[in-house]
C-alpha cells in the first residue's frame, strides 16, 4: 500500500486522470444462441449476461482475455473476466481496452467491479426486466493511473481473488466428497427397514406467513424463501420473526421437525429440508411443510438431499414455472431405514463434511470483504 501511494505522489502530483469508459473501451461483436442450444454439459461455457455461465455449447466465440458485462435482466451492470475459451451470447457486452499500452485489461475488469452496485442501481431502468442504459455506461467516469501503478494495483487485488477462487474450488472439491459419503452410507443395507415417509411421519402444510409478516424480534419463524437461501441441513435459531399475536393463527413445528421448501423454480432445488432444532416451537410459511417423525431429525434431513429421494421428487413434481411437490406426494416416498442408533452416527460422519464447508464458506465471505474493501480503498484515489 505504502509503495502505491508514494507512486501515486510521484507519477501523479495532480492527481489520478479520469476517463470516461467510452473513450478507452472497444466493443466486440457478441453471439446468438436460443435456449434449447445450451446445455448443461458441453465444450464451452456461455456467458448469456448473469453471474455466473449459463450451460455449455460446442462452440466458441472468443479465445478469453475480453470483458463482458450484462446489460438486462435481473443481472444488468455485473461485469464478468474472461481468460479461456467461451460463447459469449447477446444478452451481454463483449469488450477490451482500445490501447494496452495505458489501460490494462485486469485493471479495466476491477475498476468497473467496483461501479457495478452504481450502474445497478443508477444506470439500469425497465422495471421488472432492467436495462443497462448505454450512453450511461459509456459517460461514467473512473479513475486511470499510470501503467505501472495498474500493475501494482493488479498485483495486489490478483492475490485476494486467486485465493478465494482456490477456496471456492475446495468447497466444491468437499460437497462433492460429501455427496458420495452420503450415497454411500445411506444406500440400503441389509438388515435396514424398507418404509413410505407416511408411515413414519406426517406433512402439514404452512399457511398465512409472508414476506410483509418477518420482523426483526418477536415469535421465531421461518419462511421458505430462506429455507432455499439462508439455511442449511439444520437450525438452532431463526434469522426472523413475527408478530407473537400473529403467530397463534400460524402452523408451527417443535424441535425435530423438518421444515420443507416444496415450492422452487426447478425440482433440484425444490424440497429442500431443514431440521429444527431450536428450544422452542418455530412458525412456517405457505409454500413449505412440516414433517414430524421419530427418525433422527439430521439424519432425515440428509436424506431429502440424497438421488433416491431426487428421483422419488421427479416423479411426484408438477408444474413448470413454478415447481411443486405435495406432502400427499412426500407421504409416499419410501426409504430403507436404518435403526436410529444407526442413523445418529450417519448424521455424525456428515456433520464433519458440513461444518468443514460452512467453515470453509465464512472464510470466503471474509476474504471478499476484504478484497472488496482494499479494491474501493486502491481504486477511489481520493
């Protein structure tokens, strides 16, 4: 830090020149790809303007070393680097630094990284469907030092997301493990009792929770948006609350119990179980189910994320859109079982494997505050 800024005071005693982003960058011509192109497995990864890659395709557009930036949709204004081989379809902006020689691609990539919560927020308009508005992204304004402050700067940043990409590896590295550990020792055994859910359970379904309903304190309750998004396989307290008058109108679960998303966009991500494990009784939402049982609740929990229930799942969804699986669907979903000094020890063997991930995942979130925090402190030359 301290050699950035005595190079900031040498090469720039008038402070750092501000370009507009227009005027340094050159745009590449994107792809077109339909939906039913892009698969979930393929060659190539295709940037289609979200996050992340949205499948594969057998071919590529670009050999890497380009930038991309999503200009609609949900993702509008996140901007993505590329360094190997990929279709880049026509939901984002393919583009390069016009002159090397005064602007890098990396530092180019993390100067615009540190405007995308601005063009998000202030540079994207259509309501439900944003648009990034480009005569905006072109005007906006950001800071170009020197080339070789660029490479120290690089230098610096490069470090933090080297790092977090190689924990983000090793999380995946784990999960993977964890799911072979966890078809392994819940594949039938001999000895273990073949049973329909409904014969060792029964699913009540939620009612009357919103959204508008979750306060800050009051009566613990879990709505199934965040069972998709903020809890794992089990949980002790809930991130919500409800009004305590409120609450006595709401179905609730006690400790044990499963609480079940049964509603998602996709069957993968639907059903997903949590085990309540909390002191006291927890209040649950429309779109989600209580199970109460007499199995062990963490083992029960793993289970709802094994092939052998994804299979039963599939089966038993409905809808396309919006995905659904009833509890009367659930009720007969049949299992072998182990007994229950059996399945404590099974829950034990994959707690190890979760909390490595939940601890490995905290890490994560650390290093990215921290990367965050040096980009906007190395990259505001205020």
């Amino acid at each position: 830090m301290n050699r950035i800024e005595e190079m900031i005071k040498r090469l720039c005693p008038k402070g750092v020149e501000r370009v507009s982003v227009g005027d340094i960058i050159k745009y590449l011509p994107g792809g077109s790809l339909n939906r039913n192109q892009v698969k979930q497995e393929g060659l190539y990864p295709v940037m289609n303007g979200g996050v992340d890659y949205s499948g594969y395709y057998d071919k590529f557009n670009y050999d890497g070393n380009v930038l991309t930036i999503s200009h609609w949709g949900s993702s509008a204004g996140h901007v993505h680097i590329h360094h190997n081989k990929f279709w880049a379809n026509n939901a984002c902006w393919v583009f390069i630094p016009q002159n090397s020689a005064t602007c890098s691609l990396n530092i180019l990539y993390y100067l615009l990284k540190n405007k995308e919560e601005l063009m998000s927020t202030k540079y994207c308009f259509g309501g439900a469907t944003p648009n990034l508005n480009r005569k905006l992204f072109e005007n906006m304004q950001i800071p170009l030092p020197p080339l070789s402050i660029q490479q120290e700067i690089v230098s610096v940043l490069d470090s933090f997301t080297t790092l977090i990409d190689k924990m983000k590896k090793e999380v995946e590295m784990r999960k993977k493990q964890m799911e072979c550990y966890r078809e392994r020792l819940m594949s039938p055994k001999e000895g273990w009792t073949v049973k329909t859910l409904g014969e060792i359970g029964t699913f009540t379904r939620g009612s009357g929770l919103q959204k508008s309903d979750l306060r800050d304190a009051g009566f613990p309750c879990i709505h199934y948006g965040q069972i998709h998004t903020f809890y794992n396989f089990a949980a002790y307290k809930t991130k919500s609350f409800c009004d305590e008058n409120y609450a006595k109108k709401l179905k609730k679960g006690k400790t044990g119990d499963l609480l079940i998303a049964t509603t998602s966009e996709d069957v993968e991500a639907c059903c997903k179980a949590v085990a309540w494990l909390g002191d006291s009784e927890v209040a649950y939402s429309t779109d989600s189910y209580c199970y109460s049982h007499d199995q062990d609740p963490k083992f029960m929990a793993y289970l709802f994320q094994t092939e052998m229930f994804a299979k039963q799942k599939r089966m038993a969804a409905t809808g396309a859109k919006v995905v659904r699986v009833s509890g009367e669907a659930m009720a007969t979903f049949s299992f072998a079982l182990p007994p229950l000094s059996k399945q404590r020890e099974i829950a034990r063997t994959l707690d190890i494997f979760e909390e490595y991930i939940q601890r490995l995942e905290k890490l994560i979130s650390l290093r990215q505050k921290q990367y965050e925090y040096y980009r906007e402190k190395l990259l505001t030359f205020e």
